[in-house]
C-alpha cells in the first residue's frame, strides 16, 4: 500500500469516527471522575457511542446512495441492537 493510498485512506470518514469513538471512550471510562462536573460532555459521548455502529453500518453499505438527512434516525435506531 503506498502512502498516497495510506493519506487517503487516513482521511476517510471512518477513520474519523474510530477517533471519535475512541476519545468518547476515553471521556467515559479513564475520565469519568475528573470530568463529572461536566455532564453535558459525558452525555454527548454516551450518544456518539451509540449512534457510532449505524453510521458506520449506513456509510459501508447503502454508502453515498442514501441521502444525509435520514442517517441520523437510522444510526440511532440501530445502535441499541449492537449493544447488547
């Protein structure tokens, strides 16, 4: 793989979301006692997390051909089916 792949690769929306998720684990577990006076931080990583495995299911295999907007229900409607 040579590195212009590799760039372009580093730049795709799921490399994005895998830090995100990443950083909200971070914000939740190693965290959590330092940043319990702001709970409003700790709430938006809890929602990432589950909104996180439907935009990666959506952009992976509907891909471009489904509009924006409707993502968002979509994510969250199948986040709770992957959490157990």
């Amino acid at each position: 793989m040579g590195k212009a792949r590799l760039g372009q690769r580093a730049r795709s929306p799921e490399s994005f979301v895998a830090l995100a998720v990443v950083a909200s684990v971070i914000v939740l577990w190693p965290l959590r006692d330092v940043l319990q006076a702001l709970p409003g931080l700790r709430y938006a990583a809890t929602l990432f997390l589950f909104m996180a495995p439907g935009l990666l299911l959506t952009r992976r295999f509907l891909g471009e051909y489904f509009p924006a907007s409707p993502r968002c229900p979509l994510r969250s409607s199948s986040a709770p089916a992957f959490s157990g």
